[in-house]
C-alpha cells in the first residue's frame, strides 16, 4: 500500500533528514516508527501526505507515485492524527468530524450521519457530544474526536503523529486499547510515529526503529525485543527487553498445566492473553497460579504459574531466535530489501 524507494529529504542547509529510505507497508498494516527525537521519522510520515517534499526518490500509494498528485486531493484521501489533535475550537465536535466528507462533496445531511456514526465508533455518544465544542471537551475526547475525523471520509491511509502523547498515562493506556480495538474493525493501512517503545511494541504490526535519518531495524516487535539487528537497536530497546517482550507473547496451551485438583482459580484469564496482562493477573492473586479459559468455549483450559510466564517467554525468544536465523539463511538478496531501510541499499 504504501512504498518507500531510495527516499532522501536533504534540506538547504545541508542537513540530511531522512538518508535513502527504502520500505514497504502491506494494506491494512499498521508500523510504528520509533526513535529519538530529529532521527527522521515524523519527516517520514509527513512525505507521505506531502507536507514535506523528497528530495530524491519516490513514494507510491497504492502503486500510484504520490508526485503526480495534486497535493491537496492526496491529503483528502489520507487520514491525519496529530498530537495536538488539530479541532476548530468555532466548530462543534459533529461539524469537526464531517469537516472532510464536505470537502470532497459528501451532502451535508450524510457527511452529519457518517460524523455521527464516527463518533459512536470511537465511544461518544452524537447525542451528548455531537453538539459540544472542543474547549468543553477532555484531552482524550479531543483524541478521540481527532481519530474520528481522520476516518470520517473513509480513507484507506492513516498517518498519526503521536496521537496519545498529549494525555496522562492513565487515559493514553484506555486510549490505546481502544484504537487496537476499532483498527481490528477498520483496517487501515497506519504510519504511527512515536518517541515510546512501549506504545510501539504494543501497537505495530512491525517496528521501524529508527537511527539518525535511517532506519535501523524493521521487523515484528518480538523481533526487535528479540533479536537486535546491531548494538544501536540492543541499546535503544534497553536492557529490560525481555520484559518487554510479555506484551507481545501470547499465552498458549503449551504453558499450561493441568486444572485438576485443588481449589477452583480466583482469577482467569482467555487463552492468547499477552503474558503481561496474565502475570498482571497473576502477581494480584496469593495463589501463586491463575485459570486460563477458552475464549470460545469459556471452559478452563489450565493453569498458568510464574514458572509457566517463564516457560513461555523462553520458548517465544527460542521461536524467534529460530526465525531469525531461518529468514537470514533464505538469502541475502532478501534481507537487503529489507536492510534497504537503513540507507545504502
């Protein structure tokens, strides 16, 4: 859906801004780009919807060079989420949501409908908010008006710059498992940009860690936290990786043991659960253990102990370990493509 090729941004001064970027992200797939502040990846995301012009390569939509495209038509088929959210403050939020379907002809009577059935999407009732302003609203419900928005015309990309990084860290968490639900229901191709490994790991179908105007490692967060392409990324993702890594290990039947005998589980939690919420759940009870159901069945598939989190999370970083090693044997041709994004492919 979206392609980066040999893209470089080099300003007048000199100063190289993104270093010949060359990646891929599938239709429907959201990345995270992380990395220091002024490593490149908000430039990144901005030559997408050509608020910020390449200096040399090319970046296709959809197979399409985004060059040829009137730069005003291309953004009105791209979503924008800022930090900043961005609402006019003389617009109710209804009249804010429906702001883009009246750009591009929507009659105003179904752009209101569509803003309204938006609103419902991301958790506000039209009825009780569509008639407010943005000045009467929290900072997480101008976020979420702000994603709405973003969605009202339907766009088949979403870019978003640090979209939960105006919020504490309290409504950011509910904020975030929010979008991962709606984007299970939407799904949009997504560009996100944040300064978080923690919001990248758990959000991105793949990881973009990003070095100074390139792009050091690009992979599936387990990937990252598990296998460091250099000493940059080992260092950037820290120490703790591992327990990083329990956000994105699910927990499976092989981690179990058996649910018979002794008192019934105080606490459950479904099979596939990360392994953070399950040790979440666990460290809350003076059981030492906790049932894991069958999501469909809603029948107790076992136990989980903290010698099982451990199990599990030895035999991820073992699987990923064996991947890695799997996908570098299939070829260098390969891996340059995808090295490509650190510049110099």
């Amino acid at each position: 859906m979206i392609r980066f090729e040999h893209v470089t941004k080099r300003y007048a001064d000199g100063t190289t801004a993104v270093d010949d970027l060359s990646f891929e992200v599938a239709e429907g797939e959201l990345v995270t780009l992380v990395g220091p502040s002024g490593c490149g990846k908000t430039t990144t995301m901005k030559m997408v919807n050509r608020l910020v012009e390449p200096t040399s390569g090319r970046i296709l939509l959809g197979g399409e060079d985004i060059a040829a495209a009137d730069p005003v038509q291309l953004r009105r088929r791209i979503g924008y989420v800022i930090q900043q959210v961005g609402l006019f403050p003389h617009k109710t939020v209804l009249e804010n949501t429906a702001t883009v379907p009246q750009l591009v002809g929507t009659p105003k009577a179904a752009a209101r409908a569509r803003a309204a059935e938006l609103l419902e999407l991301v958790g506000l009732d039209p009825s009780v908010y569509g008639g407010r302003y943005p000045a009467q609203l929290s900072g997480g419900q101008r976020q979420r008006v702000g994603v709405a928005r973003a969605l009202a015309a339907d766009p088949p990309v979403l870019l978003m710059d640090e979209p939960f990084g105006a919020v504490d860290p309290v409504v950011r968490e509910r904020l975030q498992n929010e979008f991962l639900a709606l984007q299970k229901t939407v799904r949009k191709t997504i560009l996100l940009v944040t300064h978080d490994l923690d919001e990248a790991v758990r959000l991105g179908d793949r990881i973009a860690v990003y070095g100074a105007g390139t792009i050091e490692q690009f992979d599936r967060p387990a990937a990252v936290l598990g296998a460091p392409a250099n000493a940059y990324v080992a260092s950037f993702v820290g120490a703790d990786r591992s327990l990083k890594r329990l956000a994105v290990t699910p927990v499976r039947a092989a981690d179990l043991e058996p649910a018979a005998g002794g008192p019934a589980p105080a606490a459950t939690v479904p099979l596939g659960s990360s392994l953070r919420e399950a040790l979440a759940a666990l460290l809350r009870q003076d059981a030492g253990r906790i049932g894991v159901a069958d999501p469909e069945s809603g029948r107790l598939a076992g136990v989980l102990t903290p010698q099982g989190v451990h199990r599990a999370l030895r035999r991820a970083e073992a699987a990923e370990t064996a991947e890695t090693a799997e996908s570098g044997q299939a070829g260098e041709a390969g891996g340059a493509a995808d090295a490509g994004v650190r510049g110099g492919s």
